[in-house]
C-alpha cells in the first residue's frame, strides 16, 4: 500500500529498529515506547486492520502470535508477564492502518485501559 507508514517500513523505506524478521512477518521497537519493551509485530502483507482479516489468514494470525510468544521470551517478559494489544479504528485507538499487535511488558501495566 503506497502511503502506509508500515508498509514503508516492511519495505526498509523508513528505518526501524527490527528484533525480528521472516518472510511474514516483521517485529521492530516501537518509536514511542510505554513500557521498558514495546514492539510492534506486523504482517508483512497490508490488513488495515483486524477487520480485513478473514479465515485464509488464520495461520499468519497464529504465527504472529506464536513470534510474540518468541520475542516475550528473548526479551525476558516471559516470567514477569506481558500484554498484546490490537488498537481497532477509532475508539480502539488506532492511529496507524496496518494491522500490529503491541507487546508491551517490563513494567506492571494498569488495567482497565483509559
Ligand atoms: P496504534 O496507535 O495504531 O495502535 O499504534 C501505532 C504505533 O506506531 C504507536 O505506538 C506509535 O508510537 C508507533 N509508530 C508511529 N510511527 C512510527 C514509526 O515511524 N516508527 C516506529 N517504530 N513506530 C511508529
Ligand atoms: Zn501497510
């Protein structure tokens, strides 16, 4: 998608901090971290959001979070836990179109979310 920040960064257009890459998917430090740990896991493939995703995309859903689960542990938030968040459109807070998954962990988060 030509003007989608991420997908500029998928393509190494705008540089980031990447801690993890395959031909699917992609992990890099978010650029406003809220926590000790904030990275961003992304589908190489363009979803504007978790609304466009649809049954013959399931295994990529399960595959990114199995690389949460990877980078929760080579980050050392397994033990102390962690949060994945999926901001959705407006109300969910959603200021980038390309679908991402925040983990965030290093600190204890609140709960409920403002
Ligand atoms: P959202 O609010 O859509 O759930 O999350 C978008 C996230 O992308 C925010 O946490 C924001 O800090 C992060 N972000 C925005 N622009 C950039 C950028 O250019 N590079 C990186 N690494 N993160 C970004
Ligand atoms: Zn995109």
């Amino acid at each position: 998608m030509p003007d989608c920040l991420f997908c500029k960064i998928v393509n190494k257009e705008i540089p980031s901090d990447i801690v993890y890459e395959d031909d699917q998917v992609l992990a890099f430090r978010d650029i406003e971290p809220q926590s000790p740990v904030h990275i961003l896991v992304i589908p190489k493939e363009h979803f504007a959001s978790i609304l466009h995703i649809q049954s013959e995309n399931f295994e990529l859903l399960g595959h990114i979070f199995q690389v949460c689960n990877q980078l929760a542990h080579e980050f050392d938030i397994d033990e102390s836990g962690f949060r994945i968040v999926n901001n959705c459109k407006e109300d969910g807070g959603q200021t980038v179109n390309h679908l991402h998954f925040h983990l965030l962990g290093g600190r204890k988060l609140a709960w409920p979310p403002g």
